[in-house]
C-alpha cells in the first residue's frame, strides 16, 4: 500500500547554491525544496506528503497552492508532481507535524509501522490517476483480483530503516543482492490464467476477456499475443499471472518508437504460491511460451556492499544487526549508506530504453523477492 502520506524525520538540510530563502531537506530517499523561515532540523518529526498526492484546496493548511489547481469529483485539489527549484529537484511536500492535531494519535507511532495507518484519508488526501479510459469502462467486471499481487512497485526513494534492515537480513551474508531491468513507458497489465480460465487487468481494474473490441489494446493484446502462444501447448502446473508493459503505437505516444502493439513481461506470479517467480524462472517461463521478456541492464554494482564500500557497510551491519537503540551518530551512518544506494539506483535511473535516448528509469528485483522502481528525474520533469 503506498504511503501517500506519512509521519518521517528529516536525515538531512543542505543549502541550494545561490539561493538565500530555500534550501533542500531529505526524507528517506526524496529531496524537498522547502522555505528557509520553516525552520527545519535534521531529526524533526515532520509530515510528509508524496508525488501524487492530490491536496484539497478547501484545507487551508494547502491553500498556498491554489495557484495550480486540478478539479476532482467536483472538488479542487492541488496535484503535487516533481519540479525544479533553483536547479533543485524537488518531489512532495513537508509540513510541520504541529500543524496536523489529527495525527495526535500516531506522533509515536514507528515509522516501519505507519505502513497500515492511512493518514490520507484522514485529512482527505486522495492519489491522483488519470480517468479511467471510457472503452475500459465499457468491459470492466471489478477491482483487480486478490488472488494476484497487483504490478504497483514502491519506488526506492521509499526505502525506511526497517525495509533496510529487512533485506539484510534475508540475505544469508546480510549482503543484498539484486537485478534491474528496463522500466518501459506503457500500459501496465496482468493476464491470469485460474481454474481453467483467463482473465485480464489494467492496473487497477479487471475486465472481460471474451468481449471483441479490436479498439480496446488490453483484449487487442490477449486475442493476438498472450491467447495464441498457451494455445496447443502444455500449460503450468500452477494457476500463473502474466504481468507486463503493453507498448506501442496507440501507447503513450509511442515513447519506443515501434511498429504494432507489443507485450513485454516483466514478471510472473504463482497464484497458488501467492508469490513471484524468480528473475530465472521468469526468463524461463518467456522462453518456453516465446513471449517477450522485458530487458535486463548490467549495472556496475550488484549488492549493496559494493555501493557503500566495503569498510562504511560492515560498520552500517554492526549497528543495524546490534538491535540496540541507534545514538544521533549511528542513525546518520546509516541514514547514509541508505541515502548512497537510493541514489545509486537513482543516477542508474538515467540512460538509454529501447529505441530511445532517455529511458522512463529501472526496476530493481532483489534476489529475497523484494522490488523497487526508480523513475528517472529527467523523465519526470518533462512528462
């Protein structure tokens, strides 16, 4: 479940060159732009409010934004999207934790535990999305399925002490080892194959697959690209999810530039298991079933020693490993090697897709199961 928004500490203030009343404040792995009159310390409990994240104007506490407005539902929101201050990327919003007494309740809650508490819904906080197609309407049967994980992937910059801590230890050498692959600009989609019979979702919502309507790419794709490939052919002796990235000419301006529609996996769940096949047997599974599978980008760093040197982790594990009550000094060493790998995977961000010069970012899977997205800056700040 995304923390749209959440009570986190600030783990650094660093000034913006030439500018006199901003300065940068870093929350996890997000960089704010704030004013300097705010105040803000490293180690102050504050609110924070991520991209996405739509404000209702009618709260006074968001009416300084009134300036750019999106009507929802008949409501005014401010839609907070990734900008550039001063030469500064900034994503999200941080607000003083004393100006929201309905958080009362949760200033002592841990952070790895705010993960349930949806502090949105109680000041009316909404997740903008773009409308929902009026052709996928037309076929929708209802919200995507529990029975498979949904293709939403939590972005790196959201990486807690708690999730770090989590991955070192389901790694035998508390060293984290990971893949990353292409993050393609298209339509996400999920194909599944239960009890004898296939059904299909876009992100949010699943439809009907038997309806014809060529002008609809999500049954356009199953009639010509997942259909004919399990036909006359064994099938798994699991009930599967196909997810993917529908790309293409009638796709987001065809960022790739190519000729037709096409599929790209970029993973396969295990309905039975409730859980992900590997990076291995994903590959495996595309081969068998000649569907394409999306990408994979060597990157010069493959675990997390490597991106935090070998001396600055293994002093980062005995802290972490100790279970006792991290000091100011201990917070900020690893506040810091985490700080270094989100932006690892940041800068990684960046670089060639497909059949273009500047990709939309990567996906990073983690040999445990675990997986994150990093989105390119320059991606978002033109998009």
């Amino acid at each position: 479940m995304r923390k749209l928004v959440s009570i986190q500490k600030i783990s650094n203030v660093t000034p913006i060159f030439n500018a006199d009343l901003i300065e940068v404040v870093t929350i996890n792995g997000w960089k704010i732009v704030v004013k300097k009159d705010d105040n803000f310390k490293i180690g102050d409990n504050v609110v924070y409010f991520e991209i996405d994240s739509a404000l209702p104007l009618m709260d006074e506490r968001f009416s300084f934004l009134h300036q750019e407005t999106k009507k929802i539902d008949g409501i005014d929101y401010h839609v907070l999207k990734t900008k550039k201050m001063r030469g500064q990327v900034s994503q999200g919003l941080v607000l003083p934790l004393n100006k929201f007494p309905e958080f009362n309740d949760y200033k002592n809650v841990k952070i790895d535990e705010n993960s349930e508490v949806g502090l949105g819904e109680l000041i009316g906080v909404i997740k903008y999305e773009e409308e929902t197609p009026e052709n996928l309407k037309e076929i929708a049967v209802g919200m995507f399925p529990s029975h498979t994980k949904s293709t939403s992937i939590e972005r790196v910059q959201n990486i807690s002490f708690y999730d770090f801590k989590k991955m070192i230890l389901n790694f035998n050498d508390n060293n984290p080892k990971f893949t990353a692959t292409l993050k393609l600009n298209g339509y996400s989609s999920t194909y599944f194959f239960k009890n004898g019979e296939w059904g299909g979702c876009s992100r949010n919502i699943q439809f009907d697959l038997t309806k014809v309507d060529k002008k609809n790419i999500y049954i356009d794709t199953f009639k010509k690209i997942i259909e004919p490939k399990f036909q006359n052919k064994e099938l798994p002796n699991f009930n599967f999810a196909i997810q993917g990235e529908i790309i293409g000419e009638k796709v987001m301006k065809n960022f790739e530039k190519i000729i037709g529609n096409d599929l790209y996996v970029f993973k396969i769940f295990n309905i039975d298991k409730y859980e992900i096949l590997s990076r291995k047997e994903t590959k495996e599974f595309c081969e068998k079933y000649n569907l394409n599978y999306i990408n994979e980008i060597e990157l010069e760093k493959d675990n997390f020693k490597d991106i935090v040197g070998t001396s600055d982790y293994d002093e980062v594990l005995k802290i972490v490993l100790s279970n006792s009550e991290m000091n100011f000094v201990e917070e900020q060493k690893v506040n810091l090697a985490i700080n270094k790998i989100q932006e690892y995977f940041l800068e990684n961000a960046n670089g060639n897709s497909m059949n273009h010069q500047k990709r939309e970012g990567i996906v990073i899977y983690f040999e445990n199961g675990d997986v994150y997205k990093a989105i390119s800056n320059k991606h978002l700040l033109k998009n």
